[in-house]
C-alpha cells in the first residue's frame, strides 16, 4: 500500500535530521526483487532499485533500458517556447544573464535526456526524477539555486546548496570530473569570478568547452546548470500542467547518509535511503 501526505507541492521541511538517524521503525523493510548487473553503473543501479520500489510498470528511464517517451514532457532548451507566468519568465532571464548566457541555444528538446520519469503512479503521480552525481554540484549549479530558491520552494534546494558550498566535497569529487585538477578555499561569488579562476586553472576540454548559449571557456557547466534548472521548473509551465513538482536525489546525501562511498552502499540500503528522502523531502511515503 501506498499513502502520501501531499501530491501537490512539496513543503521544506524544517528539521535537520540526517535521514540515516530517522527510525527504522518508520519504514516497512525492503524486499528487492532485482540484483546487481555486471558492469552496473551508479545512475543504473538507483533506477533500478527505484524501479523496485515502486514497481517497474510505472518507471521510464534510459538506464534501465526504458527510454523516456519524450510525448511525456515538453522541455525545449529555450525557455521561451514554454509558457510560463511571468513571474517565473524573470527568474530564468535573471537565471540566465547571472550565467552570463547569450541566449542562443538553438532548437534542442531535452526530454530525451531526463534521467527518468514517473508515469501515473497512484501516490507520485507524473513527474521527472533525476539522479545528480558528482557533476551536477559546480558553482554554476549554486548560483541557478540560489536566485531558485529566491523564487520557488522546493525540499531538496537547501542540501544542494550544503553540497554545492562544501569546497572539500568540489575540490576532491567535483571538479575531478570535469577534469579539473585544481582546487578552491572558497567557492567564487559570482560566474565572472569562477570563469576567471577556470581560466587559471582548467585546460581547455570537452569538460569546460564553450556551448550553444553559454560561448566561453567553461559554458559546458553552465549549460549543466541552466538545464538542470529547466528541470526543476518544467511542472510550472502550462504545457506541462499533468506533471508534480520534480524528484531529486544526490548521489552524495546517499553518502552522507551511510558514511560510505555510494559503491560500498548495499541495494537494501539504497532502497531505505530512497525510501526515507521521499519521506523526509517529499513527504511520500511507501510502505
């Protein structure tokens, strides 16, 4: 049985409780039906032990070798071919201008791209779920939940913050994976100053090449930023209007959670990770 506190949107949650000291008594224990695959790699083995818990019929995603159906969701690269209020129009030009974007970004949809989707779930509904490794937590990714959060309420902007502020966490998981050997004391205030130190510190790469709205030296990040960005809002325009609000889940509170690498975390673990974040962020409860 499923039962949920709220399908429409999410509320923050106040506590600060690691979701690893919550009860195990809260939660029914798991029963994985699926095993680790050769070769599996993290992003393949969240969905598929997501696919477990809420079973696989309603689950799309292109790790578990269900491509996403883009009829699901329309999601351009250009915001302005999306109607939005507004009011969220502001946020995504200011969004964008901070990125220091030019605002050509061509015809590109990303809704083959979403990591996984949601489809007709009785308790969760339709809605995007994405799973953020390393890559995603750049100061680029920082300055985007920073004017998001100005705006918008969503439950998981303040531990992507925490994440995207932990220079330790940039400087030995983050950066590594856009090549970058280089490390920071401080996250940078602004895009300027990180492109300054990225032109100090990065050799050019597919990493921190220049791309289609983002024409500098580190505009692959930014892109990575502003799409992740577009993901977050997709719910709100009017195109959109069957989805909830997005679910997202990173790879480092997993971690954090169980005070080991995601690698070492066994699937019965994931599986209650999984469980109690949909609790303590989203207020879904599976049991």
């Amino acid at each position: 049985m499923f039962i949920c506190r709220s399908n429409n949107e999410p509320q923050i949650k106040t506590t600060e409780t690691p979701i690893s000291d919550i009860s195990r008594t809260e939660l029914e224990p798991v029963i994985l039906k699926s095993k680790t695959k050769k070769n599996e790699n993290d992003e393949a083995r969240f969905f598929r032990v997501f696919a477990d818990l809420i079973g696989i019929d309603y689950l799309q995603a292109k790790k578990i070798e269900k491509p996403i159906d883009t009829d699901l969701v329309e999601l351009p690269c250009d915001y302005r071919k999306l109607s939005f209020e507004p009011k969220i129009q502001l946020m995504l030009r200011q969004i964008l201008e901070a990125l220091d974007s030019d605002f050509e970004y061509g015809n590109t949809s990303l809704a083959s791209h979403i990591d996984g989707f949601i489809i007709d779930h009785p308790v969760i509904g339709n809605r995007i779920i994405e799973f953020d490794e390393e890559q995603h937590f750049t100061p680029s990714r920082k300055y985007t939940i920073d004017i998001l959060a100005e705006n918008l309420e969503s439950p998981y902007f303040q531990e992507y913050l925490k994440i995207c502020n932990d220079t330790a966490y940039l400087n030995s998981e983050v950066f590594p994976k856009h090549r970058i050997s280089a490390g920071m004391r401080t996250v940078p205030a602004n895009i300027k100053e990180f492109r300054e130190w990225l032109d100090m510190s990065a050799k050019s790469s597919g990493y921190v090449e220049a791309k289609n709205g983002f024409p500098y030296h580190g505009g692959r990040i930014s892109q990575r930023a502003y799409y992740d960005t577009l993901r977050d809002v997709a719910h709100l325009a009017k195109e959109n209007d069957h989805l909830n609000p997005p679910l997202r889940f990173a790879k480092k509170t997993l971690e954090n959670a169980y005070y080991k690498s995601f690698k070492n975390i066994s699937d019965e673990e994931l599986a209650e990770g999984i469980k109690k974040l949909l609790w303590t962020f989203f207020d879904i409860k599976l049991i």
